[in-house]
C-alpha cells in the first residue's frame, strides 16, 4: 500500500483503487469514525475533480447534516411497505406512525464518504431495513437522494 500526502485532504493511503483516509465527525449527538475514500486508478494522486468535490462538501458539511434526517425519512416513508415485509417494525417507534426526525437519526450509521473519480460524492451509511443493511446518500446534485452503494459508486452525471 503507497501513501501520498494531499496540501488539502492530508494524508491518504491508496488501496483497491480508491484513496483512504480515517477522520472523526460530529453527527447527531454521537462521534463517529468514518472513512473517506477517493475511488481513483491513479496511485499517484486524486483527480482535480475530487479536490473540487471535497472542497464543496467541506463548505456545504453543516447544511448536509441538516437536511440528511428528513432526506432519510422522506426516502423511510415513501419505502415503508418494502421495508416492513423485511423488518418487523409495527407498533415501534420504526412504525410510520411514529417514526421521526429524531428516531430516524438513530438508525443510521454513516460509514464512508465517497467521492468517485469526477465530481459525484455521498455517504454509504449503515441501516436496518436493506437486505444487504446499507444505503447511500448523493449529496453532489441539487437535491440530495437515496440510492444503494452501488448506484453511488457507478453514478455518471
């Protein structure tokens, strides 16, 4: 594994085509350690693309924390059929009926921060209703949207 060190992000280490980093955020009352990773086939450097991305989420970081609960449970109630046929979530505080912004936060850990070799970035988070217990979230559109991993690490703008 080759490191580089970023005037930017610091220092990166490169692994499975993508730079790594570790870092500690502050999010909804909890600290968590997370991974930031740059998807890149270049083991020299991570693209322009990515230091604009990075930039970009950096300055947006606190407006991203804001609007992300309600993101997650607009995407939780407009899903909630498929979601209840895989986790038993009636009478719950998971239940629709009571689920909210503050019980919504609770069900999620955001795992990686992605940024793709353009300028695409998103969270891939942990959750308890997919069958593979994973979601992503797009944040480098206008709107942020919910989408699996895959589609994150595959999105062409």
């Amino acid at each position: 594994m080759s490191k580089i060190t970023d005037e930017l992000i610091g220092e990166l280490e490169y692994k499975d085509d993508s730079f790594y980093k570790t870092e500690k955020f502050d999010m909804y009352g909890y600290t968590n350690e997370v991974e930031i990773q740059f998807h890149s086939v270049s083991k020299e450097s991570i693209s322009v693309e990515q230091k604009v991305a990075y930039k970009k989420y950096m300055s947006c970081k606190d407006d991203y924390f804001k609007i992300l609960p309600q993101v997650l449970l607009d995407s939780y109630k407009l899903n909630y059929d498929e979601i209840s046929k895989r986790v038993d979530v009636e009478g719950t505080e998971h239940d629709i009926n009571n689920i909210n912004i503050q019980t919504i936060v609770k069900m999620f850990i955001f795992e990686t921060l992605y940024f793709d070799s353009k300028y695409n970035y998103g969270w891939i988070c942990k959750c308890g209703w997919t069958e593979d217990r994973t979601i992503a979230i797009l944040l480098s559109e206008d709107t942020p949207r919910v989408l699996t991993p895959s589609q994150l690490r595959d999105y062409h703008k």
